[in-house]
C-alpha cells in the first residue's frame, strides 16, 4: 500500500493542516455515569467496528452513554460516522466472560435500531453511505452518517413526528466515494476523532 502522505506526527507536532493534525489516544469513552460536560469538541467522529464490544461489555447503558458522548462531543453541523457490527456476531463472543454473557442476555436495543435512538439523541438527518465489499460476509457492514444539527435546542429529544420526517429522510443513499471525501474534508479544516 502507498504512502500518500508521510508520517503523522505525534502529540507535540504544531501542523494544523490533515494529516499532521490527526491525532491518537486510548480512552475509555464509555463510562457508565453519564458525562456532565465535554471539554473537546469535533467536527467528525468515526466510530467503526466498536459497538459491538462498548454493547457486550457495558449493556444499553454503556452504548447509550457511548452515544449520548458523542453527540455531545460533535459541534452543531458536525457529523457521526456509524459502523455497527450484526446481531448475529454477538452470539459467537457471548461466552468471553460471565459479565458479558449477562449483558448479551439483557440487551434490549438492537444493532439495526441505533439509527432511530440516535434520532431521539438529538441528530437530525441520517443515511446510509455503502456497505464495504470484504472477502468475509461478517465484514460487509453498512456504514452510516447522522448529522448534528447547525444549532442545538434546549431540549435535543425530538418529537414522534420530526423522528419519523428524518427516518423518510434516511432512504437516500450517498456513494461512499462522497463519505471519504466529505472525512477529508472536514480533517483539513476542523477537528476529527475516530474509534476504531
């Protein structure tokens, strides 16, 4: 694979133009008290081939914290980059642990309804960028992008009625040559994070 731009620089690098001003660190982003406030913002946040795991590991609760942190932690206008892994590949790792047997037991929110609790998080418009080929069929996940609204009400549950306007909304479909371009754009002149 090519190279196309060089090395990213570390923590201390003062480069503010992409690449050089992506950067990198291990957290926990799922902790089970809701956060009161966030420090960082973004334009971006990518989060693929995680929930399954914050699912597994911390229940509903952790993936709605999970969620609600990011929608807190994106500025108005920002975007959520979503690739969520099938159902069905929560059975084949149910037994790594009792914990997480408990939590596979106790789910209630399912991979495929994501779309419609981040609706009545507060994003307003989502759709369905490509699904990925992958020589294994596992891999083939849709990858979805949700929308921050420009300006952010007092109260970001939406009504039945807007939920149901902006799940109509969702049936378009853009290329995911678009979704790329659409990242790196928004990395050249903004603030990006991804949880991968």
């Amino acid at each position: 694979m090519q190279l196309c731009y060089g090395p990213l620089f570390g923590q201390g690098s003062n480069e503010t133009k992409f690449p050089n001003n992506v950067t990198f660190r291990k957290e926990n982003w799922v902790p089970l008290e809701e956060s009161k406030t966030v420090t960082e913002m973004f334009d971006v946040i990518m989060c693929l081939s995680v929930t399954k795991w914050v699912h597994l590991n911390w229940g509903d609760d952790g993936i709605k914290n999970l969620f609600k942190k990011m929608y807190q932690s994106i500025r108005p206008g920002g975007k959520l980059i979503l690739e969520c892994q099938h159902w069905k590949s929560y059975a084949r790792r149910k037994k790594l642990t009792s914990a997480i047997y408990k939590n596979y037991a106790e789910i209630q929110i399912m991979p495929h309804e994501f779309p419609q609790y981040l609706m009545t998080i507060g994003f307003v418009d989502w759709q369905t960028l490509g699904t990925p080929y992958h020589s294994q069929k596992g891999f083939r996940r849709p990858i979805w992008i949700f929308s921050k609204p420009q300006t952010t009400s007092a109260n970001p549950i939406l009504s039945p009625e807007n939920s149901a306007q902006s799940s109509q909304q969702s049936s378009r479909v853009a290329p995911l040559s678009q979704a790329v371009k659409s990242v790196y754009l928004t990395a050249n002149s903004g603030h990006m994070m991804a949880l991968l």
